[in-house]
C-alpha cells in the first residue's frame, strides 16, 4: 500500500483528495493488480520488478473551449473537427481534456479510438473508429503513410510576397515568382526567385529533422532528410490586427516527423501565425541541439484566444474494409485567423 500511495503523491498532476482513503478503496475493490491479474492486499509484499497495475484520479484540467464537430458518422468511422489546444490522447496532464475522452462522453461510444494523431495545438479533421475489430485495419493505413492528408498554414507574408501576389494576373497560367531564402527547400539550397506553387507543379521540402524526447523543438541536421512536404499553393490572407498582410500556404506531408509544417513555415522565415515555440525560436536553435529555447507558457497560463493558425483541412484514402475512396473535410476555414 505505501507503494502505491508514494506514486501517487509524487506525480506532477494528482487529485489532491487521492489520498489514503482513496487508496485503501481501490485495494476494497480489486483495483490493485500485477501483471498477471492477481489482486494485491494493502499489506502483500512484491517482489523487484514486478509491475503493479492501479488507476489514479486525473488532477482538476483546464477546460479547453470549443467542441468536438461531428462530420461524418457510419456503423465504423467518426470523423470529427478537433478544436485546439486539445491532445488526441491522454499524456502527462491531458487526461480528460482530450480529444477520445471527449468523443466518448459526447457520442456515448466506449470504445471510440482514434486512428491517428493531431498535434495538440493542430485543429482541423480527426478520425475515430468505433469498433475494436476495424481499429488496426484503419490504424495501419496512417501507419503506412496511405492517407492523403493536407493542411492550410497562414502565416505573415514573407517581404515582397505581398505585392507579387496581390499583382494583376492575365490569365489562369500567370503565375509570379515568389523569394524564398537560403534553405527553405533542404539544406544548403540557394536563395531566390522560384516560381509560385501549384498542386501539379508543388514546391519539396526536404530536411532532416530530429526531435529528442526532453527537448520540446525539434531541430535540423545535413543529413540524408527524413521529413518531405509538398506545398501545393500559396494565396493572400487577411491582414492580421497587427497590419500585416498573411499568407495561407496549402501543406501536404509526406511524413510524419513532429512539428514538420512548423519547422517548414520557420524556415521560410515566417513562423506560423501564434506559434507559441518557433515563433520565437532563434534561427541558432533550430539547428543547434544545445540552442537556447525560448520561453512557452505553460498549459495553465495559455492564452485561448490567440490559436496557432495550422489546420488539417482535408485527408483521402481507400476505406480498407469497403475499398471505396473517402475524403473528409474541414468545416473549420482559415478567415478565422
């Protein structure tokens, strides 16, 4: 029992009345287990090395405003609008304010999965499946990068972007040519002017990327890349509240590596709109592993109002069940930034 009641009052995130009382109830109810089933007694020895199983009380969280928004619902799939600054799944101290707690209280569906993951602060199209039996058929197609997933970004606009794409055009096949900087496209790669976008003639990002657990960026290195994304198209946003003209830039990933479409909007030299962490993050940090980070606001003290301005807008696959094709999209438009 002092075992379980020391793990307890020693993690980060408890509920200060998960006290010993409450320990003591869980051993009443068979709730304290080893690994291979057999319930503990308060006063059982364990042996080294043995696991001991026990639920704990999530500690009070900060709810997250907004709501998850149903966009399409059959006998195995939900498809959802995730809002931000809500996890996926529980991890660390987002146990209840997570998107499948969510799902499961708000559509009554227990064993609701979801089959990939959206960053916390991403919002945009997320999918759940809601039987067990399907749950690894529609896991494995995210697994193995068969899912069509784009994404908008809106950004400031980088110098000279404004007027070049603002500028008359003559017809559907004018297009301008825009300034990107030293290594935007992979490292090493010349500045210059290259020509805008377009989904059949896309700009590649090619970088290596490399996220430790412990360090909260994710940093560059010159070797072989590991990370690529395709930027299908560039347009003028609104002009934000501090006079800027914004860009919204239309990202497809072709892999996964975290932080990816942040890491790519820094390197253009114009972070993601609201992006709490490379939007202040030096240049010297994103590609220095020992770089000085700056200064994030914890989750207690986020400021709501003010999303990152990154969105999963669309996703395309073959139903590996039906053998159909599916496309869900985004009710969510990026006016709203």
């Amino acid at each position: 029992m002092e075992v379980v009641q020391r793990l307890i009052a020693t993690q980060q995130h408890h509920d200060p009345t998960d006290d010993l009382s409450a320990v003591l109830e869980r051993f009443s109810d068979g709730a304290v287990r080893l690994d291979n089933g057999h319930v503990l007694a308060p006063d059982e020895q364990v042996a080294a090395g043995e696991f001991i199983w026990f639920y704990r009380r999530p500690a009070p969280e900060r709810r997250v405003p907004g709501e998850l928004r149903e966009l399409y619902r059959d006998e195995r799939l939900l498809v959802v609008d995730k809002p931000p600054f809500m996890s996926t799944l529980p991890r660390g101290q987002h146990i209840t304010e997570t998107a499948v707690v969510r799902a499961r209280r708000q559509f009554g569906i227990s064993v609701l999965s979801p089959a990939h993951r959206l960053d916390r602060l991403t919002r945009g199209v997320l999918l759940f499946t809601t039987r067990q039996d399907v749950r690894g058929a529609y896991q494995r197609l995210f697994e193995s990068r068969s899912v069509q997933k784009t994404y908008e970004a809106v950004t400031p606009a980088p110098p000279g972007w404004a007027e070049r794409l603002g500028g008359a055009r003559t017809g559907s096949d004018d297009l301008v040519r825009l300034p990107v900087p030293e290594g935007a496209f992979a490292a090493g790669s010349a500045a210059g002017d290259y020509r805008e976008p377009t989904p059949g003639d896309p700009w590649t990002l090619r970088h290596h990327m490399v996220k430790l657990r412990g360090r909260m960026a994710t940093f560059l290195t010159d070797d072989v890349p590991n990370a690529e994304t395709r930027v299908t198209g560039v347009r003028l946003g609104a002009t934000g509240p501090d006079g800027v003209q914004r860009v919204v830039w239309t990202l497809e990933p072709h892999s996964g590596r975290t932080h990816q479409l942040r890491v790519n909007m820094k390197l253009f030299g114009t972070p993601i709109v609201a992006d709490p962490l490379y939007g202040e993050l030096s240049d010297a940090a994103l590609w220095d592993v020992d770089g000085a980070l700056p200064f994030v606001p914890s989750v207690a003290d986020e400021d709501f109002d003010q999303p990152m301005a990154l969105t999963a807008i669309r996703m395309i696959f073959t139903d590996p069940v039906t053998g159909d094709e599916r496309t869900f999209h985004t009710a969510y438009t990026s006016t709203d930034f």
